[in-house]
C-alpha cells in the first residue's frame, strides 16, 4: 500500500495560520482599538523650510534671516478706497480702525499701515516749529513734504501707486525657538486676518489677503481635502469595481479592511514616532491603497479561478495563499525597497515621504495576515476527510466581463506572438522619440499657479501684483557697523541704486523692464526724516533718528536693523526686495543672480572670513520657492535610479536570474520615461506633483511584474513546458488581476483632477498615465521579453 505523500512544512504552517484566523481577527481588532486614538493626531509640517535638505545653501541664509530680524513673514490685507486720502481724514480714519482690528489677531505681531506713518509723521512735524500745521493729518496735506516723502517711501506696502489702494503688511508671529510652527493657529490667524478684510466698514468692497503664508496654509488645506477625497473615492471605486466584476461581499469588505486597517496604524505609527507629513507625503492614503488593493485583487482573481474549476472555497483559498505568499510578499518587498530609496534623496520631506511609505508598506503585511483569512472564509467550513465527497463546488458567477477580458487579453498576446520583430522596433521607436520630450522639462517657480486661474487665492495675488507692484517678496542682508555712520550709509544707497537699476533686457516680444518692483531699507527712512526750525540748530545724528522711528515703529526698525546685544556677534542690516511673483523661471533665476552679484560686488566676503555674515547674502520666499521645485526634480532622477536598483535586487534575489530581473524592471522603467517625455513635449511644466511620480509610479507598477513572473515560472514548472502555453495561462490570470486593479484605482486617483491645487491635479493625473503605462508594459512589453529571451 502507497501512503499519500506528506504535507511539506509550508503546507502544515498554512493550515495552523488558517485554523487560528478568528485569533488573527481579534488581534488586529485589539491593534486598531490602540491605534485610533494616535492616528487622530496626525500632523502636518506646514513650514516651508522643511521642502529643502538640511544642508542645502539656500536655507542657511533664511534661518538667519529669521533668527536675527525678527522671524517675519508677512500677509497683506489690502482693499479699494477710492477715498483713502481724502483731505477730511476719513479714510486714514477707517485704516486706524481696520489696523486696530487686524493687530488684535492672535498670531499677528504688528501691523504697517498708513496709520502707522502718518503717526510717524506728526511725531516729527510736532519738532518742525516754524511750519504752519494743517488742520487735517500730514499724509493728507500734498504741500507737506516730509508727508509726500513718506508716502513715495512706504508705496507698495502700505498703499498703491494711485493712492487709493490701502494696503496693511501683517508680521506674524514666528514659532517659539525649536518648535514647529502650530498649523491650528496659523490657519486660524489666516481666517481671522481674512475675516476682517472682507468686512469692511462704511459700505467698503470687501478686499484681499496674500502673501506666501496665505498660499501655503491654503495649499496644505487643500491637500488634506484631497487626501481625504482620494481616500473616499477609491473606496467607492474599489467597492463598485468588486461588485460589478466580482459579485461577492465577501471579497468587497477584504480589500477595503486591509486598506482602512493598514492605514490607520500607519498614521498611529507616525504619531509614535513623531513624524509629521509634509507637502510631498501627505497622498500617504493612496499611496497604502495601491499597495494594498493590489496584492488583495490577485488574491482574489486566483481564488475565483480556482472556485471556478470546481475546487471548494478553502481549499482554493489555502491554494492561492499557498502559491501567491511570496509574490505578494516579493511586491510589497520592492515597494518597501522602492520607497526606501527616497532616503537618498537630499529634500528633507522627500526621505520622510520614504520613511513614510516605508513603515506603510511593512503594515500592508500584518494588515493581510491577520485580516484577509477571517473576511475570505467567512461562513465557509473546511473540508474533512469524511465529508469531502459530499461537498459541491461553489457555482462561481462568471460575468460578461471575465469573458470579454479573457478573450481581450488572450488575442493581444495572439497579435503580439505573431509580430514579435515588428512590434518590437515600433514600440522601441515610439519609446524613444517621446523619452526624449524629457529634455524639454522646465520648472514651474510660480507658487500661484499651484491654484487654479479663478481660485481667491490667485486672485488676491493678481490683485496685489497689480495694484502695489508685485508680490514676490525677498532680502538682502549687509554686514553693518553697531553705530551707521555717513560713510556706510552712503554705501548702501550706492547698492540701492544699482538693485532699483536692473531690468529685465528688451526681447522681440517684450519691452525692457525693471527687475524689483520695491527697494527699502532702514536708509531710504532715514533720508527722508528731516527735522526744520530751532531744532535743525542742533545736530541731529542718525541714531537719535532711528530711536525715533523705534518709538513709532518698533517691529518694523527692528525688522530692518539687527544689533546683537552680544558685541561679539555681527550687527547687520536688511534691504527690503519686491518683484512680480508671475514670471517664468528663467527670468527669476536671472533676476536672482543679477541681485546676488551686485550685492556681492557691494559687501564682499573679505578675503579669508568663513563667517557668510560677514558680506552679503540673498534669501526670502522669493528665492525658496523658485529653487523648490529644481531642488525635488533633482532629487526625482537620483531616487529613481536607486529605486530601480533597489527593485532590480530583490527581484533577483525572489527568481535567482539577473535575466529575470532585467526583464522584469525594464516594463516600468519605460512608462517613466514615457509619461515624463510625454510632459515635456506638451509644455507643462514641473511643480510638486509632478516632481516625485517617478520613484512613486516605479513602486506602483512593478508589483504586477512579480506577479507575472511568478505565475508565469509556475506554469512552467506545473505542465505548461512551452513558453507561448505559459505566457497565454498568465496573461488571461494575472493579466485581469492587472486591469481590476488598474481600473479601480486609476478611476480613485482620476478624482483628484478636480481639486483646486494644481499639484494634486498633476498627482492624480500623472500617476493614473503612470499606471496605465505600468499596465501596459507588463501586458506587452513583459511578455514580448520572456518570449525572445526564453526559450522552450
């Protein structure tokens, strides 16, 4: 008599992991229950600093910047008074009211306005005795020439060229040292700073609220609603998608607890560990859901297949986790490996975007073990011994679509076997001439343009670049002597003129143009500061000036003028920069370069100093935001060539053939490059959605070459000796696990085309392109390469 054959080790484990699935069930029940209430604390890093490498020369100058001036970033509120300066005081009166209003905010520091100024004013009329005072305020007095003169200097900050724009420079309150700055507060400072200037008094037309912190606390608001949107999307897409090719309850709750469950922990783990999500990390939720969908889809496409041969549920279920255990294990490996690249990358945000899908990934595993046997055999009995014969086969309900894909998949290999040489050289030619639409990639520097055309944000913005003259707001920092004296001063004037000279060259298409917009500095006050009367008897020197405007003025001296109170440490002063946020990134780039050069050429390092604050240095919003995107993108070719190494390695180590994994990673690299020259050749530019899809889309394609292989190494091993017999089993198997999950997400991430951030629209967009070009190579270039490099 011939005993059966013992079961193998893996086999007997299988069974003792199915027999304890009710443990596993209650298990990820008890590690939910924890997680909860951390993954409600989840934050965001709204600084704009973070988007930079610790090391990277451009942050240095801005940290210093905040540190010795004070922190100030700024938000305009300006409005239309066609009346502002009207001689009878009305309208400085309603600016004092509104500027009392917008100061009482929590988080506003100061405020500048006109008030201000015209206070400033009459402190230095009140020395000027032998002057006839009008009966209304100095500012507006058009004989009053210390009023005019103030008002030439503070023109594009505290009013507009036609002077019936009103404008305030709202300071707001840095972070406390070491901390990070509190996203609540900032987004309530925001709304309160824009509640006021909407609601103006005496029948006013409600006005405008910009400034860099307005479109980053908009733009991070509006990430967190994609983010949440994307999330409900998918689900529902997921859900229809189940229902309508799958038919099965079942296998509609599998999916969505994995998703739901891992990403939970993910965002408690990140509570934990005390990582914030940034403006590049925050799709966290998509992301954990293309991994997660994925490996549970080819689950569920192996099981129906199995069902649909006659096989009982749970034997086809212990079969599918039999074969598919280290293909989804091998998947969720490359994606831990492809994201683990990002750690290379030099962005801050960028490697904890890494960290995070990282840690993501890893809980897909436990998120399938510990759920998936629970929900998939879900009052389904286990066959025995002595029942077996009288178990039936479960009917699987075959549907419309099953058949259609089928015979859709099966004739494209038919097509491609029969036009191997042919469709090898087109789709190689057609490959490279889009790839190369990769060299024509530009940089979008324009912050506004991360919102749509008729958004209020870029409204606002238009408004100001209109109406006070551009609002890209930068600085240079000068060393300067701890007492200003006349020599100095007449230094920095020197420098000012050369800035305010700068323009733009005459081009066919444009006219010559000045570069900045707006000059100022503590120097250009004190120009204008002149004391008559008895009082011009006696010297008035540059420092009782400057208390002056201390008194008056207080933040905004101190904004401009630095003095350590350690005499050791270097004191230094600020000039003030404004140019047009809206230009393209060459012409700021040049513009940069143009100021910094100058500067330079002004206050030089002195020879052998390694103190950078001993010359002058270049920094601001301004400046950040147009190196931002060059900054990521640099970042997105060195990742990808890690990533695809890092992919490349375990697959190779999962098939044990340098072959394989040359075959397998090839499918998704070119997709990458097709949707990347794709962009290049119709002219969009890059911005921060576009920055990472390729070290993203790399971790999202090649989980379904793993598969491919896999089943396509089994079919060889089990029967299907000839290599077109292999490649038709896996190209109907895997090839509709492919398109269910391509389907479902792509339709998720399509959504995302509706958002307001322009970056999002990219995200959403450029990854479904990613995906389908995924899809795509591995269902006609992947088999076209197993099919010329193996052979029967």
């Amino acid at each position: 008599m011939t005993l059966p054959p013992a079961p193998s080790l893996s086999s007997r484990l299988v069974d003792l992991y199915l027999q304890g699935r009710w443990i596993w069930l209650g298990i990820a029940i008890v590690i939910a229950f924890i997680a909860w209430p951390a993954a409600q604390r989840v934050k965001f890093d709204r600084s704009v600093e973070r988007m930079f490498a610790s090391d990277d020369p451009l942050l240095a100058p801005w940290n210093r910047l905040k540190a010795e001036f004070g922190g100030n970033e700024v938000v305009l509120a300006v409005y239309r008074d066609e009346n502002l300066l009207n001689a009878d005081g009305s309208g400085l009166a309603r600016v004092a009211k509104i500027r009392d209003r917008l100061e009482k905010i929590a988080g506003v520091q100061d405020v500048l306005s006109l008030a201000e100024i015209n206070g400033l004013v009459e402190k230095i009329e009140a020395f000027n005795l032998t002057k006839p005072k009008g009966k209304g305020p100095p500012l507006v007095d058009a004989k009053n020439q210390t009023a005019q003169n103030f008002l030439a200097l503070f023109e594009g900050y505290t009013h507009g060229p036609d002077r019936k724009v009103a404008a305030f420079a709202c300071m707001l309150e840095p972070p406390p040292a070491g901390k990070l700055l509190d996203a609540k507060q900032r987004n309530n400072t925001i709304a309160g700073l824009r509640a006021i200037v909407q609601d103006l008094p005496d029948g006013l037309k409600g006005g405008v609220l910009a400034g860099e912190p307005v479109m980053v606390v908009e733009g991070f608001d509006m990430l967190d609603k994609d983010g949440k949107r994307l999330w409900l999307w998918s689900t529902i897409m997921l859900a229809l998608t189940v229902i309508v090719c799958f038919f099965s309850v079942r296998w509609l709750i599998a999916p969505l607890a994995v998703v739901n469950w891992a990403l939970l922990l993910t965002q408690a783990t990140l509570v934990w560990l005390q990582l914030e999500l940034t403006m590049v990390s925050s799709m966290l939720s998509a992301i954990i859901t293309v991994v997660g969908v994925a490996s549970v889809v080819h689950l569920i496409v192996r099981c129906r297949e199995l069902e649909a041969e006659g096989i009982p549920q749970y034997t086809a279920f212990r079969t599918s986790i039999l074969a598919l255990a280290i293909p989804i294990g091998g998947a969720i490996a490359t994606d831990v490996g492809g994201f683990g690249s990002l750690w290379s990358a030099k962005v801050g945000p960028v490697q904890d975007f890494g960290t995070m899908m990282f840690i993501g990934s890893l809980v897909v595993v436990p998120a399938i073990s510990l759920l998936l046997p629970a929900i998939s055999l879900l009052g389904v009995k286990k066959p025995t011994s002595e029942t077996k014969e009288e178990i039936k086969p479960t009917a699987v309900h075959t549907s419309w679509i099953d058949d259609q894909l089928h015979s859709g998949l099966t004739g494209l290999l038919n097509f491609l076997r029969a036009r191997q040489v042919t469709a090898g050289i087109v789709i190689s030619l057609v490959a490279i001439f889009i790839a190369f639409g990769a060299l024509r990639l530009d940089v979008e520097t324009d912050f506004t343009r991360n919102f749509r055309s008729d958004s209020q944000v870029v409204k606002s913005y238009e408004f100001v670049e209109t109406q006070l003259g551009g609002a890209g707001v930068w600085d240079v920092m000068i060393p300067a002597p701890r007492k200003l004296d006349d020599a100095y001063l007449d230094k920095v004037r020197s420098l000012e003129k050369r800035l305010r000279a700068i323009e733009f060259p005459k081009t066919d298409k444009d006219a010559a143009r000045p570069g900045l917009t707006k000059v100022i500095s503590l120097v250009d006050a004190l120009d204008v500061i002149k004391v008559d009367g008895l009082l011009s008897l006696v010297p008035i020197t540059t420092e009782m000036k400057i208390q002056k405007m201390m008194e008056e003025l207080p933040i905004f001296t101190a904004a401009l003028r630095s003095v350590p109170k350690d005499p050791q440490e270097p004191s230094r002063l600020r000039i003030m920069l404004r140019a047009r946020e809206r230009q393209s990134a060459e012409q700021k780039r040049w513009l940069i370069e143009q100021v910094r050069t100058i500067a330079l050429e002004e206050f030089p390092l002195p020879k052998g100093s390694e103190d950078p604050r001993a010359g002058a240095e270049v920094t601001g919003f301004f400046v950040l935001l147009t190196s931002l995107i060059e900054s990521m993108l640099r970042d997105q070719w060195m990742t990808f060539a890690v990533a695809t190494a890092a992919m490349g390695f375990i697959i190779l180590v999962l098939f044990r053939s340098f072959k394989l994994a040359v075959i397998g990673i090839v499918p998704n690299v070119v997709p990458i490059f097709l949707v990347m020259g794709l962009v290049g050749w119709i002219g969009l530019r890059i911005n921060m959605g576009a920055a990472m899809i390729a070290a993203v889309s790399m971790g999202l394609s090649v989980d379904s070459s793993i598969h491919y292989l896999d089943t396509f190494l089994h079919a060889r091993r089990h029967g299907k000796k000839s290599v077109a017999d292999a490649l038709a089993e896996v190209q109907s198997s895997v090839g509709r696990a492919m398109l269910f999950t391509t389907l479902t997400l792509d339709l998720g991430f399509l959504v995302l085309c509706t958002s307001e951030f322009i970056p999002t629209v990219y995200f959403g967009a450029l990854v479904s392109l990613a995906m389908i070009g995924g899809l795509a190579g591995n269902l006609i270039i992947l088999p076209l390469l197993l099919g010329w490099f193996v052979r029967d």
